[in-house]
C-alpha cells in the first residue's frame, strides 16, 4: 500500500518544543506573554514592517484591518472572486458588500479590469469613490496575494490613492514574498498598502497551529488594531471599555510555536522554490500539463503548486485527475469555488468576471508541503505521466 502524500501540512523541526515547554513551564499560556511581543517583533523585523499586531487568525486580522480603513455599514469592497472565502466573509462582518472582481494569469485581482471599473464604473464626489451601479461607496479594495503570487501593486496604487480607496493586503499565503522591480522593489507583500494580514494556519510557510498578524507603518492604525483585538480596554484594572472590542489576541502558546517556526522561514522557503522547479520542467514536457508560472516582478514565496489541466489534449480533465490522485492515495484540491457563485453573496455585483471561471475549471493544487521528499515528487510526476 503506498504512503498516503498530503497536500500541504507543517513542519515541525525546530525550537517548538522547547519554547512551547517554556510556556508552560512559567504558566503564560494565554494572551499575555513575552513570546507574543516577540513574535511582532519578529515578524515586523523580517517584513520590514513598522509594526506587527498578532491576532487569533488571518480572518479576524482581515476584519480588524478593514475595519481600520475606515469600511463601514452600506459601504462596498473591491475583492477579487477567486480567493479563500475569508476576505469576502470579513467585508460582510462589518455589514458591508463585496464588488468581485476577475483574476489575472497568476491568480490575483486583474489590475487593468479593476482600473477600468474604477474610472469608468464609479464617480468620485466629496472626496470618495461610489459605485455607479448601486451608489453605495467603495471604501476599500483588498488585493489577495494568491497561492504567494505578489499582486501588480505597483499600477494599482496610484489610482486608488486618487480616489480614496484604501488598500488592505490579503497576504495571508505570501509571507516570504517580496517584490524585485518597480518602485516597490524590495518590500514584502503585506507592507505596500496601508494593512496587510497574514495567516499562520497549517498548511501556510509557517504556522502557529492558527494565528494571523496585521502589518502596518502607521502608528495610529497600529494602536488601534492591538486596542481593538484585546476587547477594547480603556481601563484595564475597573474594566472600563468606551468601545465594542475582540477578543482576537493570539495566545503565548500559538507565539512560542510562530517563534520557533519563523527561525526556519528562510530554509522552507528555499525548499519550496527547489520542490517548484522540481516539479515544473517534467511536468510542463507532459502534453496537456502546465504548472502555473509566477510573476517575475516578485521573489515567490511558492506555496501552492497550481496544476493547469488542457482536457483536450490532456484527455483528463481536473475532476478525472483528482480522483485518479486519491485513488494513489494523492491528495489534491482544487481552487476555491468562486465566491461570486457562493450562496451569500450571488446577489453581489461581479465585473466582468472570465478568467476566474476558466482558471478554476482548469486547475488542481497538487502537493507542496515543507517535508516533501524528491521521492514523492517522482510519485505525483509518475502519475501524471502513467495516468
């Protein structure tokens, strides 16, 4: 019976024992604790961030950061369909409706579609944006770094700053990601606009178990954020809260574990740019199969392997290839199901949306996880290629 080859899971082979024995052993096990502070510094140090705030998760950082930007009750978002379901969810949160837009050859957000809409679908008057189509403001747009695929930023920005429209980073999936060309060469993803988020779920580069962070230059927002996300206290010893607040802080615990990991970011990210082209040159010599390439406007973070299927030649389409997969004991998946076919949100607008249609009809994540061997590799080619 062959070993079951997941798709993405942690790596564990650092200091987590050690500093998550620390925890315990001193009995700072919950949101207070050295390691946190540590872990915001961290963090803040390698992004070249001003400032990092740990949240429970990479949703709750999203909600707090749109909240930040000032998106409110009857306010829209621009927000591309093809993502994980989480930043559309936390634009709900605060009673405000997403705009979908269409995706790129890299996955992300197409910027020239969202230009167009801009200039040619909304007004700007008293010193905001509004939707044309439905008059509500459009306070926010949230560009999703996709699979660790850095967004094209650097001719997003401009027009958004025009018209007001702040820009909240989803780069949960590209801690690791930075920029190589533009006038945004050499920062991170999650650093450009005024919040990014990060995610440290499982299958993520490095994971604290959950966890997420806000990543902003501003001191106001960043005062905020950590006000907001440890229920809003004004008065810490009477209790005294002038505002609704969360309780959104991330745990000692979940630190000590982001500590540890963050100590071998540089060495997984080696690992998965070697597994990357360890796949991609076989692959991409079987008829019919293309891994998706990556922007050479950014260093990759690589960490989703996107598979792209042509059924026509191919003569196997995604839905046939996953349960070949599985029946290899392979695990697959494939792409979100696009948000603007979601049931809550099929009565929001979407924009001329084409590309996210084809891409996920055409598209498998295969396996990429940090202790993928060149052994497993050989395996999902094997299968490929004997299918």
């Amino acid at each position: 019976m062959p070993e079951f080859i997941p798709l993405s899971v942690p790596s564990i082979q650092g200091n987590e024992w050690k500093y998550v024995r620390e925890c315990l052993d001193k009995e700072w096990v919950s949101s207070a604790g050295s390691y946190v502070d540590e872990f915001e510094r961290r963090i803040a140090d390698f992004s070249g961030a001003r400032f990092a705030i740990a949240c429970v998760n990479g949703t709750a950082a999203l909600h707090i950061a749109l909240k930040l930007a000032g998106v409110r009750r009857g306010d829209a978002v621009l927000v591309p369909t093809l993502t994980f379901i989480a930043p559309v969810n936390a634009i709900r949160y605060l009673d405000a409706d997403p705009i979908f837009m269409d995706c790129d050859s890299f996955y992300n957000i197409d910027i020239e579609k969202t230009v167009e809409f801009i200039k040619s679908q909304t007004v700007f008057k008293n010193d905001a944006t509004f939707d044309l189509t439905t008059g509500k403001k459009i306070s926010a747009i949230v560009p999703v770094h996709v699979f660790g695929n850095a967004v094209d930023l650097d001719s997003l920005l401009d027009v958004c700053h025009e018209r007001k429209i702040v820009a909240v980073e989803d780069a949960t999936e590209s801690l690791g990601t930075k920029y190589k060309a533009g006038r945004i060469a050499g920062k991170h993803a999650g650093t450009i606009g005024k919040l990014g988020c990060l995610s440290f779920n499982g299958n993520k580069i490095i994971t604290t178990g959950g966890g997420g962070m806000i990543l902003t230059d501003d001191p106001r927002y960043a005062e905020k954020a950590k006000y907001l996300t440890t229920q809003a206290k004004d008065d810490e010893i009477r209790y005294i809260h002038d505002e609704i607040g969360y309780n959104f802080r991330m745990t000692n615990v979940q630190a000590a574990i982001g500590v540890a990991q963050l100590e071998n970011l540089e060495k997984y990210l080696s690992i998965k740019k070697r597994n990357y082209f360890q796949y991609k040159r076989p692959i991409d010599r079987i008829p019919g199969l293309h891994l998706a390439e990556t922007p050479d406007y950014a260093e990759n973070n690589h960490w989703m392997y996107a598979l792209q299927i042509d059924k026509t030649v191919y003569r196997m389409d995604r839905e046939q290839l996953m349960s070949l997969f599985d029946q290899q004991k392979i695990q697959t998946r494939p792409v979100w199901y696009l948000n603007h076919q979601q049931k809550p949100y099929r009565n929001c607008y979407g924009y001329q949306i084409e590309k996210a249609v084809f891409l996920h009809e055409v598209t498998l994540n295969i396996p990429c996880s940090i202790g993928l061997k060149t052994e497993g590799i050989e395996r999902v080619i094997s299968c490929l290629e004997k299918r």
